[in-house]
C-alpha cells in the first residue's frame, strides 16, 4: 500500500516550514534512516529521514516550497511489491493553492432594477424557562496516559535516528507515543520530548489569541526607491516571539558598572596556559561563567513565571545570543555553573559554527533559564534587551572601555563596561534582581572566586 510521506513537526513549536531541499528524486529507493530532504523550521535547517522502505513515486511539493502545513503530504513512497510508476499515476496533486477569494454576487443588469436586501427575519419569541432541576455532578473524565505502557517484551517501534537521539538524551522509549507510520517513534517525537521541559510548560501560559493591536500590518505603497525582500521563517518567529515577549512581560530594567581589569588579567593567564590545548578563552565565556554562578547564588532570579506556577531551577543553562544570517539564534550552554571556561569556551564555539550553518537540534536552542547578549564587539556601552520566553531574566553586556574610576577612594582611570539586567517583574521583585546584578558585579571584578 503506497505511504504518504508528510510534513514533520521537527520542533515543538513548529507549524509550518520550508522544503528547502529534496535529497532523492522520483525512482529512487529508500531505507529507514535515510535522509531524505532539509526542512527549514522558524530556527534551523534540519534533515527529514525515512522511516520506511520503499520507492520514491512521486513527489508533490517541490523544493522551495514555503509555508507547507504540518502533516501535508510531500510524497508518494511505494511499498515492496507496488509498482511505482502506477502508484504515481494514481497519486493527487498537491494542493499548494490558496482557496479562491468567495465570488462577488452579479451585476444587475442594464434594465433591471437592483432588489434590495431581504429583511432579516424576526427573533423568535424567547421559551419559557425550563423548570429547575436538582443540579447533577459529572464526574470528570480520567487523563489519558501520554503513551500506552508496553507489554513485557514488546518490541518498540522506532527509527535508528530516534533510538540513537533517546540514548544520547537518556529518554526511555517506553514512555513515548509515536507519530510515525503504525506508532513508529520518529526524531521530532525525540525533540518534542527533550523540549517539553522547560520551554513547552511556562508558554502555556500565553493567551492563544493575540490581540487585535498585535495584527501584523499589511502590505502598503510606497514611492521611494526600494527593493522588497521575502521575510524568512527566522524573522517571522523573532518577530512573532519579540512581540510577545514585550506586550506580555512587564520587564524592569538594572545597569551597574563593572571593572574589568581583574578579569582580563587573569584571562591573558588562562590563555597562555590554554595555549598547547588549542583554547582561547573570550571575554564572553567569562561573562557567561559569571551569570551562571551569579543564578546559583541568587535562586530566586533563576526562574520561569508560568501563570499560576512560578518554576525554579536548581541549575543554570545559560542561552546565548548568536547572531545569524537573516536573524538570531540563541544556543544554550547546559549547567554552565558546574563547567570549566575552557569547555565553555570550546561549546559556544562549536554551538555558533552550527548555528550559523543552520544545523542545530532544537533541544539546543530551546529552553534555557537565562539568556546572556553581548554587543561589546560592536562599541555599544550599554542597552536593554529584551527577554526571551518563558525565561525570567536576560543580562545584556556593553563594551569595555577606559572610564574614570574611584578605586580605593582615589579617582583612577580603569576598564569599565555596563552590564544591564532585563527581570520578568511578574516573577522576579527589583531586590532580587538587584541582588543578582550584585552577585554579578562581584564575581566579574573577582573573577578567581567563579574558578575556585
């Protein structure tokens, strides 16, 4: 029986993507873990594999396609046994279309003189009220488990990419309930299983309508010479999700000023002895150091307001902000608290080459409890950003800079840079946020402290 190959999910939050690239054509056999096209999602290029055997009959959406639907079929595949060739011919078209705008009602004609509108017809007479009836409680239906457990010995439906994707996450297939062909647990099952926790459960908490002043506008007129360029799925989901993020999230805002000497001191230490290793430590991977262990410190900061839950986290992955073609990305450095800088170092570095390739899994850019934006590269001393979802808090670093400076109460010169705190006010109270800009400052200008 020929099998529909559809649109994945390929993150949590996915509703729509770009087939950017089919990898086999028409004719071509495939396996179960071959990789069959990339998908552009709203974050990332991934890879979309097979997950059954057979002939590719055809293909319905072709390569550059944007905004296929979730679940619309892509293609055709022949089982063993089905001629592909018949399979193609009996295959439907794809509808890409848009539906038909609805057709204008006709013209009177010349002689004819327009009838007016039916009247609407009366409301009927209101019914006399029923006569009240001793109230009955309905007993709420049982939750349904999110998969059915698995008998002793039963063999679980999986692809090869999914069971090597649940061994490197330690996630136990048991527990998972396919989307796949006949319940076959596929790669986005994975993902939506490692991004389930912390991300999935505080969005919860956004109204699923938006407000009518959040419409995005429409297309306008201009005559100023101008080029128009198509809006990437990057862009609309930073769009989408900035815009949320600031009518949703009443952000209170902290600056303090930091001396950087000490830590650039020791990071020139650090990197001498790092040389042979191949690793060069950035002030960046300091900073991020700093935030994690500054969240430890001040738990009450290390947080996700989530409506009537308020969610703590006993460890300190730090989001980072990248900055990509067309767009922003933030990758995540998980229990950054309990990591050298070195691997630190190393991670980001790593994590930033593949973001800027597209390459990134979603369970490495999604979830995170703070997230940490550094615009000193480009001279700016200071600015606010703004908070990523469902996150509590975002530290946005300035460039370092000569400044005068009163060191034991003499006025010096000494390198100074703006840090700022952006805090969830829902969730985080100005003296906690203080208390972690605090913390922060302390474990800069000391950094041996964040080492030790």
């Amino acid at each position: 029986m020929p099998i529909e190959l559809k649109m994945p999910a390929l993150s949590p939050t996915m509703e729509e993507g770009t087939l950017a690239k089919w990898l086999v054509k028409e004719g071509d056999e495939v396996k179960s873990g071959d990789i069959l096209a990339e998908i552009e999602t709203d974050k990332a290029t991934m890879e979309f594999e097979a997950v059954d055997e057979g002939t590719i009959a055809k293909i319905l959406v072709p390569e550059g396609t944007d905004g296929v639907k979730v679940g619309a079929p892509i293609a055709i595949l022949a089982g063993e046994g089905e001629d592909a060739g018949q399979v193609a011919a009996a295959a439907p078209k794809a509808d890409t279309a848009a539906p038909p705008p609805p057709k204008a009602p006709p013209a009177p004609k010349a002689d004819e003189t327009p009838k007016p509108p039916a009247a609407p017809e009366a409301p009927a007479p209101p019914k006399a009220p029923a006569p009240p009836q001793a109230a009955v409680e309905t007993p709420a239906a049982p939750a349904q488990p999110a998969a059915p457990p698995k008998a002793e010995g039963e063999r679980i439906k999986a692809s090869p990419l999914a069971r090597r994707l649940a061994e490197a996450q330690n996630i136990d297939l048991s527990t998972l309930k396919g989307s796949g062909p006949d319940g076959r647990i596929v790669r986005a099952d994975i993902d939506a299983a490692v991004g389930k926790a912390p991300a999935a459960a505080p969005a919860a908490a956004a109204p699923a309508v938006a407000p009518a002043h959040a419409v995005a506008p429409g297309p306008f007129e201009t005559e100023i010479p101008h080029e128009a360029v198509k809006v990437s799925n990057v862009r609309k989901t930073i769009a989408r999700r900035l815009t949320e993020a600031w009518q949703q999230i009443p952000h209170i805002y902290l600056t303090v000023d930091i001396q950087l000497d000490a830590l650039l001191k020791l990071r020139g230490e650090l990197n001498a002895g790092l040389e042979s290793r191949g690793v060069k430590l950035s002030v960046n991977d300091l900073m991020i150091k700093a935030l994690a262990h500054a969240l430890i410190e001040v738990p009450e900061c290390n947080v996700s307001f989530a409506g009537d839950q308020l969610f703590k986290y006993s460890r300190a992955d730090i989001s980072v902000a990248v900055s990509i073609p067309g767009g922003l990305i933030t990758p995540i450095i998980f229990g950054a608290d309990t990591k050298s800088v070195s691997t630190i170092a190393k991670e980001i570095h790593d994590l930033a080459d593949r973001a800027k390739e597209g390459k990134l899994q979603p369970h490495e850019y999604q979830g995170g409890t703070a997230s940490l934006s550094n615009m000193g590269m480009y001279g700016i001393r200071q600015f606010d950003a703004v908070i990523n979802p469902p996150q509590g808090m975002i530290m946005a670093i300035g460039a370092g800079e000569k400044r005068p400076y009163v060191i034991n109460d003499a006025l010096q010169t000494a390198t100074v840079m703006s840090a700022t705190g952006a805090f969830d006010h829902r969730a985080i109270d100005g003296a906690e946020g203080a208390k972690l800009m605090q913390a922060f400052k302390r474990l800069v200008e000391n950094p041996l402290g964040m080492l030790a």
